[in-house]
C-alpha cells in the first residue's frame, strides 16, 4: 500500500493507489482518513 499525502489548498489529500480500499476513499473524501493515515506521511 503506497500513500502519498499533498496539502491542497490548506487541506491534506489523500492519493493511495489501491482502489480495493473504498471504505477509506470515501473518509478521504470527507478528509477524516487522514488522521488514520498520519503513520504514512511523506
């Protein structure tokens, strides 16, 4: 699982490159799977 965090326009955006985890694609929509994904942050 490869995650890469971008700060846009004041807010982190989550990009990941596997689709299998939809539960957290739609947490990183509403910008709370960040707090769960702050162990990998580049």
């Amino acid at each position: 699982m490869t995650y890469i965090i971008k700060k846009r326009l004041g807010f982190e955006a989550v990009i990941y490159t596997m689709k299998r985890i939809k539960k957290l694609y739609q947490h990183y929509i509403n910008g709370c799977a960040i707090l769960k994904i702050t162990k990998i942050m580049i």
